[in-house]
C-alpha cells in the first residue's frame, strides 16, 4: 500500500480526534501517543486529543499520557479522526466519533483488517506493529526523544520484545534508531514487561497450575473465572502475558487463556508457534487479530468453548500434517 502523506492529509484540520482498540495494549497506546506527540509538535494550530480506555499503570512513563480522554467527550466537530491498531468496530465508545468525523484516517497492521476502514488507509498486514508504521510516517525532523520512546514502547509489545515472527530486519533497524534518542530502554522492558504485582504472579500461578493439555500435548488452555478475578479484585491488565507463558511451554504449537467477562461470556486469548493461524480461529468466532496472536470473544460454557475452539485448530493441524 503506498505511503500516505500524513501532515497533507491534517493540515487544515483544527480539531484531530486519536484512538485505537477496546483494551488499548503496547502497540495502541505507544502508537496513538507518539501520533499526539507528533502532531502536537507538527500542526501546533490544531486542537488534538487521545481517545482511549484507561490505559495500564505501566505506560506511565509515556510522555502526557495522562491526557488522554477516557470518557470520549469531543466539543465541536471532528476535522480528522485518526483509528490507529484496529478496525471501527474495534474502536468501542470512540466508534460514534469515527463515523462523525469529516475525515477519517486509518493506520493498521491486522491483517483482519487488511482494505483499512477509513477515507484515507494505510493498513500493510504482516508488519511487526502499527507503531512501526507511525514511524514510517514522521517527518523525522520532528522526531525527538519522547516520540522515539513511544513508539519502541509500541514495537516491543507486538513482537514480545523482538521475539515473535513478526520481527523483520526493518524492525530491528528502527528500534536502534529509535534508542540513539536516548531514553533508557532497559527500564523500559524490565517495568512494562518482567516486573509483576502480587496479584499479577498469583493469577499467573493460578492459570499455569489448573491449565490443561489436550492434542497430544500440542495445545494447552487455562481460564480464570469470574470468582476468582473477584476474589484478587483483579483488573483485566493483570491478566497480561499469560497466554504467552502457556505458549512457551515444551511441545505445545497452540495456546488459549480465557477469562470469564460474564455470565457464560468469555474473552479468549489465541497464541501459535509454528503452524495454526489463530487469526483465522479468532475470525471464525467474530475475533481477529494476527497469524500468530489473535483474540474473540465467546459465549457458552468454558466446556463448549473450547469444543468449538479446538474443532478449528484440530482443522488446521489436519491440514499441515497432511501436506507434511
């Protein structure tokens, strides 16, 4: 997809609304916040807010994140709305604002999302995050070290800090150009990365203890029921990066976390090593997301879950050891 010229597309703009996805992670908070920074420092005529949940007490050392709007509140008209990590489905209380706006603007790497939502779309599936496309897009004469530090932020939390196959030379090139800014990297991975509460570890525990192999060993799930998030009072960013460490377990290509929202309502987390394409199982179920991490949402028993979900992996294990 040819590059978009950013600063043309919002340079009458006086009102410029940013958001991202329901339950902004590194990649969508990293993203919209340099966007900010960015356009704060290249279009100083423009009024610009960031739309978003709540985002976790770890991105706080992200410069102004503190502005950011959780209550979707906008005055005025909306010149340029700018989605960034997602469809306009995914973008929750922020969808009225999209559909408002004069003009809106797409940035996306999912490849659910591959012909873009927008007036304006720059949507190229199969890059490392939607963080490295902002970075495609700055006029680096704007650049500066709090810019930089936003956007690594965003790159080391798609690539599970440079470990997943979606990391490509690119990727790597940009992030040491990113870090000859200055700011201290290594914190930044030990605090939004290693460093875990003690409700974070018990969940963890938890979900690792009760877990379940089934396939022969190459998949594992693990839920966590609403009791029991109850009981920790524990918040959704608690549940981050479980998935990942059932994933890395010997032998297992596939790995599922639920977590119960509801009544027979379940968030599901999807992660693959080598062969299974979550994001086609995440699609089945109305979900999306990436070859090798994607996420839906379903309804049933935890028993009928993951019936459905492993009758779509065992396709897909079928498929591969029959071309073997």
């Amino acid at each position: 997809m040819e590059k978009i010229q950013l600063l043309e597309e919002c340079k009458e703009a006086e009102n410029i609304v940013i958001s991202g996805h329901i339950r902004p992670d590194g990649d969508c908070i990293g993203s919209c916040m340099a966007m900010y920074l960015y356009l704060q420092k290249a279009l100083p005529q423009a009024k610009i807010k960031v739309c978003l949940e709540q985002p976790a007490d770890i991105f706080g050392c992200i410069k102004d994140i503190d502005k950011i709007d959780s209550t979707f509140t906008v005055e005025g008209e909306i010149d340029v709305f700018i989605a960034l990590d997602c469809e306009k489905s995914r973008l929750g209380s922020a969808e009225e604002l999209f559909a408002s706006a004069g003009k809106r603007i797409n940035i996306d790497h999912h490849v659910s999302n591959e012909r873009g939502c927008g007036d304006v779309n720059y949507v190229i599936p199969g890059i490392s995050s939607t963080s490295e496309l902002v970075y495609d897009l700055i006029e680096k004469r704007y650049m500066d070290e709090e810019i930089a530090k936003a956007i690594y932020i965003g790159i080391v939390h798609d690539t599970g800090i440079f470990k997943y196959s979606n990391t490509s030379p690119k990727t790597l090139r940009i992030a040491a150009e990113l870090i000859e800014y200055g700011f201290d990297f290594p914190t930044i991975i030990d605090e939004t990365f290693y460093e875990k509460t003690y409700t974070q570890n018990q969940l963890l525990g938890r979900a690792l203890l009760e877990s379940i192999m089934f396939m022969n060993g190459k998949c594992i799930v693990s839920v966590i029921n609403k009791k029991t998030l109850d009981f920790y009072n524990a918040k959704t960013e608690d549940l981050e990066g479980i998935v990942n460490q059932l994933r890395i377990i010997k032998g297992v290509e596939c790995a599922i976390f639920m977590y119960e929202t509801g009544n027979l309502e379940y968030k599901v987390s999807l992660r693959s090593c080598k062969y299974v394409d979550v994001s086609k199982v995440a699609a089945y179920f109305g979900g999306g997301g990436h070859v090798r991490a994607a996420g839906c949402s379903m309804n049933g028993t935890f028993y009928d879950v993951i019936n459905n979900i492993s009758g779509q992996i065992e396709l897909q294990m079928k498929e591969y050891k029959e071309k073997d």
